[in-house]
C-alpha cells in the first residue's frame, strides 16, 4: 500500500485524491502519467537530434542524414507483443463496467 501511496505522490496527486480513486483510476492516472513521461523523453531526444543536425549543417557537413527520417525514427509507434496478458484502458473500461457496476 506505501508502494502505491509513493507513486501517487510523485505522479502529482495529493493524499488525499488518492485515497479518493479507485485502484482502477489510480491506474488510470499511472498509466497517462507514464505515456506523458514517454512523449517528454520523446520530444526531448528530437530536438537534441535536431540541433545536432543543423549544429553539422552550419558547419558544412560533407554529408548529412535525411533530418525527416531520423524524426520518424523517434516517434515511431511501439508493436505490442501479441500474447500480451495485460488488459488495455478499454478492456478495464468494459470489465469495470460489466462486472462491478451491475
């Protein structure tokens, strides 16, 4: 329980919004707090590539590497593994909804 109370804290919620939640929701925020932490890492190695990039440009490179690709590179969606036990936002969603809710 001090595990989970850890976490909350340092995702942004205050003690009392997690005691609030329901474990369901407090995994909710989890999970949008940890894909935040990936877009930012994301961002973050894009544009150092970028000024790495126009750093050799202005200094008259002989050859660059197509800037364009190297972005898509970084921004490319993850495969999930197929077999993956994990359930998805929306299969909580619907099992919250069918099971609990009823």
């Amino acid at each position: 329980m001090q595990g989970t109370l850890i976490l909350a804290i340092r995702i942004g919620l205050t003690i009392e919004q997690y005691w609030d939640l329901t474990p369901a929701e407090f995994f909710c925020y989890v999970e949008a707090f940890k894909q935040e932490s990936e877009d930012k890492s994301k961002n973050d190695t894009a544009n150092s590539l970028f000024t790495a990039w126009n750093t050799a440009n202005y200094s008259k490179a002989k050859k660059l590497p197509n800037l364009s690709n190297i972005i898509k590179g970084i921004f490319k969606k993850k495969e999930k593994p197929q077999n993956s036990k994990r359930m998805s936002n929306e299969e909580i969603k619907q099992h919250y909804e069918n099971k609990v809710v009823k």
